[in-house]
C-alpha cells in the first residue's frame, strides 16, 4: 500500500523518520551516559515498541494504565509519575514500576512504605547481586523557574500544582521526616518543546533550590523530565550531554530524561480525503478528518499542522478553508492554498501527526477514529488497525 490507497483517515507512523530520531537519542544516551524513557502520553503506538526499545532505556507513564502499557509492550526499565495515586491501584503500580514519582510529602507519607516494601521484596526474590540497592521512589521537585511564555503548559506557573515548591519541601520534611528515608530520587519536569539552554537554566535553578538534598548520600537519581525538543535540527546537543555529564558528576547521581515528543517528531501523518467544497465567500473543503476529533492539539495549543505540498493563504494560486463533518463551527484546521485546483476525493497530507494525535483522539459526533498504519524504510505502507461502530459504541453505554 502507499498513501493512495489507505483507508481514510489514517495515521501513518514513519518509522524510518522514527529511527533517525531514536538514533540521535541513543546517541545521547551513550555519550552522556544517561538513561532516556518513552514519556508514553506523547506516542503510546506499542507496534512500534520492539523498535524504539533497541535504542532506548524504557518508557514512562502519567498513571496506571500506561504503566501496564510498558511493562506488557516494552519490558525494560519502567517509570510513573502522577500528581496523586488511587489506594487500589498502588500495589499494582508498585509491582511494575522501578520508579514511583510522587507529587507531594503527604502522598510519600500515605504510600511510601508500601511501594519501598514491595520494590524490597522484588530485589531479595530476584537476588540479582549486581543490580543496585535502591527504593525507586521519587519527589518531583518544582524549582519555580518559567523559561517558557505558556502558562498552560508550564508547570513553574504561579498556583501550579505541580511538583513540590522549597518551602513545600522544607515543611513536608518536618512533618514527614520519617518517610523521607524511602526517598532516592528526584524530579523535576518544567520544559515543553524547548532547547538546552533552558534546561541550563532550569537547572541552575535547580542546584540553587535543592542542591543540597541532591547531594544526600541516599539521593541516587535525578530524572529531568521532557520537553527536550532533542531531535529537532536547532536543538543543541553537545549543551544538553554537557549539562547531563556535570550533573552526574558534581552529585553522583544517575540521570534520567524522559522525552516525549523527541521520540516521534515529524514521523507521522494523517491522510484525509475530501468528501464536499462549500462556497461561502471562500471554498471551504470538507475533509473526513477534524481536529476537534482527530487533531486536538490544533485547537488546543492552538497551531497550524503542517500540509504536504500547501502554502499559507494566498501564498499559492487556489485558497481554501479545511474543515470537518463534525457539528463544531470551530472545527477548523486552517487556511491553506494550493498550486492546483483541489476536487472532491483527493486526498491531503497532514505532517508531524505521531505526536499528541493519536493518544488524543475521541469520537466526538460518532466520527471515526483513524485508522493506525505504518511506512517502513522502503515506503511501503501497512495497516496496522482500523477502528469502525464498535469501538464509538464500546465507550458509551
Ligand atoms: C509531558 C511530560 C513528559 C513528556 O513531555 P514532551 O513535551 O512530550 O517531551 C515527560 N514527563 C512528564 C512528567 C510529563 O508531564
């Protein structure tokens, strides 16, 4: 198959663009000596799981649910951060997670002896000698330093909830002294599609804040979040392994990054089809994909996706409008112009849609979810799962 004749809509991972981003980040990872993780909440696409665990250290998670997610599909290291855990989940999280990355001193304080006595348990019954003695339990710090305009996606914002500020630390220590021994790790997450320079920032803030429970004897690891936008052509590398290398050094810690976006940038796309052109005052094409559906981010961030062989408006001879089926007037993807005339049935190409696209989607109005393929090295594109009624229906009841 190739782009012609797959079902539309349908996201198409390229996992040739997959690899080359996985190549970099292995790269990283061998020359800062560091261990890089799936943040799966960008790109969960466990078809592509047997690849990306050939160059990287394991995956991360945002709850339960992706945690099984990694543990059946990727089996190496496995990590969940979450801002709170439910009592009849953490024993199962616990089971599965070599890193607990808790939000505050009274979720430690409610949870922190369980998950340290089963990790416990896991290392005496494996009774692998080699393998570091270690809890696996974490605090994501929040060093209260913005290098980003966006308070939506920032995390150091003024009333955010997350990660532990150092006043709140400082109290939790008094209050929950007795837990913090469990503690080895911490971490801190503050970036979204940012460059060294800002990690370098962030992590002078760092030092200043929580420099001195960094270098405790019992903190063995800092894991440094994502938003390292590593594999996008400006991204300063050589900053990033030198900001990794200090930090190893200066606290003998090991460190963790946990990249989301980086994994699977600009691999994938969304192939649509036009279904009608509606004259009102411009031509405005009705496509078989929406972004309130199948594009989130678009409305969301907001931004303007990528269009193969498409210019911004009046930029090229023919204008036209990309909207949806669904009922949402605002279900607008943007204006777009074109060198020829487009027709009913053709077919257009969205870009970077691995991303954010497919762990996002909903069937908002019964639309359908797109079907998932893959484009291997030569162009060869196979399907990897079609959705249809069932999967609208199994969600509702
Ligand atoms: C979102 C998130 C990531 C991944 O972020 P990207 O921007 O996709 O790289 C990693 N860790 C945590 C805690 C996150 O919330």
């Amino acid at each position: 198959m190739d782009f012609n004749n797959v079902p539309t809509p349908s996201y198409i991972i390229d996992e040739k663009k997959l690899k080359d981003n996985l190549t970099i980040l292995k790269d990283v990872r061998e020359k800062a000596g560091c261990h890089i993780l799936l943040a799966q909440k960008a790109f969960s696409a466990f078809c592509e799981y047997p690849l990306i665990k050939e160059y990287l250290s394991g995956a991360t998670a945002s709850g339960l649910f992706e945690a099984r997610l990694g543990h059946e599909e990727m089996g190496l290291e496995n990590h969940v951060f979450s801002p709170a855990y439910k009592p009849d989940e953490i024993e199962e999280i616990a089971d599965i997670c070599d890193h607990v990355i808790f939000n505050s001193f009274a979720q430690l304080g409610k949870y922190g002896k369980i998950v340290a006595d089963i990790h416990k348990d896991q290392e005496s019954r494996s009774k692998s000698a080699n393998e570091p003695s270690y809890t696996g339990i974490g605090l994501r710090i929040n060093p209260e330093c913005s290098t980003q305009e966006d308070a939506i996606y920032d995390p150091c914002a003024k009333g955010s909830r997350l990660g532990i500020t150092l006043s709140a630390f400082e109290k939790g220590l008094e209050e929950y002294g007795d837990v913090f021994k469990y503690v080895d790790g911490l971490h801190f997450h503050t970036l979204c599609e940012q460059n060294s320079d800002d990690l370098e920032t962030t992590l002078k803030a760092v030092e200043e804040k929580f420099g001195k429970y960094l270098s405790l004897p019992q903190i063995k690891w800092l894991n440094m979040g994502g938003g390292h936008h590593i594999t996008r052509a400006d991204y300063d590398i050589e900053k990033l392994i030198g900001c990794v290398k200090s930090i190893k050094e200066k606290y003998n810690v090991e460190v963790y990054l946990e990249p989301g976006e980086a994994i699977a940038l600009n691999a994938g796309y969304l192939v649509t089809e036009v279904l009608d052109i509606v004259d009102n005052d411009l031509k405005i094409l009705v496509l078989d994909a929406s972004a309130a559906c199948h594009m989130p981010d678009v409305l969301e961030m907001p931004y303007r996706p990528p269009l193969r062989d498409s210019g911004k408006p009046d930029e090229k001879k023919y204008t036209y409008r990309l909207s949806s089926c669904t009922c949402l007037a605002g279900d607008i993807i943007g204006d777009y112009s074109f060198d020829k005339e487009i027709h009913v049935g053709d077919r257009l190409i969205f870009e970077d849609m691995a991303i954010y696209s497919m762990v996002k989607n909903n069937t908002f109005n019964g639309m359908c979810l797109p079907s998932i393929c893959a484009m291997d090295e030569k162009g060869d594109v196979r399907l990897i799962k079609k959705f249809g009624y069932e999967d609208f229906k199994m969600r509702l009841s």
